[in-house]
C-alpha cells in the first residue's frame, strides 16, 4: 500500500495536479468513479452481473482501479493509513453485526 500511494503521489506532483486533489475534489471524483462503476451493472440481473464477458470485466476492472485510487489518494492527502481505518471499521462492524445474530439477514444493525 505504501509503495501504491507514493507512486500515485509522485505520478500527481509530476503532472502539477496536487493543486487539484484537495479532499472535497477527490471525494467527488471517487463518487463520479463509483457511478461509473455502478452504470455497468444498471441493468443487469443478480445472476448476470455475476456472468459478466471477459470484455466486461476488464472494463469494471479499469473503474474499479479509478474507485481505488482515488480513495487512496484521498487518504494520503488526508493523512489517514486506509489499511488500518479498514481494519478498525471490521472491527466495528464484527461488534455491530455479530455473526450469530444477522446470519442471512440484510437488516440493518437498527432493525434486529
């Protein structure tokens, strides 16, 4: 992760984006990557966005790779280690949901 966001660092300061990438400007073009993202399964089915062709999936790959650098970006600038909040938000998540209890369910930690 560390080599990624120096290289994504050193790949902005050598095009003089840095002055572009403040939190409010990466966190919207995080939001128009997911949306891209999000428009290549709009009208699939369950199962077909399951099956998606090799032509695809490499598309979804490239807009998956923009959600993640952005996202990464946002961190550095921001001075948070992603790895870690990631790690803590499980955590979080383990004591909100607890296995035993949310089992097959798609509620909300509010609605059990």
């Amino acid at each position: 992760m560390k080599k990624l966001t120096e290289r994504l660092r050193a790949f902005a300061d050598a095009r003089d984006w840095a002055q572009f990438h403040s939190p409010k400007n990466l966190s919207m073009a995080l939001a128009v990557e997911a949306a891209e993202l999000m428009e290549h399964f709009q009208w699939l089915s369950e199962a077909e966005s399951h099956e998606l062709s090799d032509e695809k999936l490499a598309e979804v790959t490239q807009e998956m790779a923009d959600v993640f650098i952005f996202l990464v970006r946002m961190a550095d600038i921001m001075g948070v280690d992603l790895e870690q909040a990631a790690w803590d938000k499980l955590a979080i998540n383990e004591n909100k949901y607890p296995a035993d209890q949310v089992r097959g369910s798609a509620k909300k930690s509010t609605e059990y």
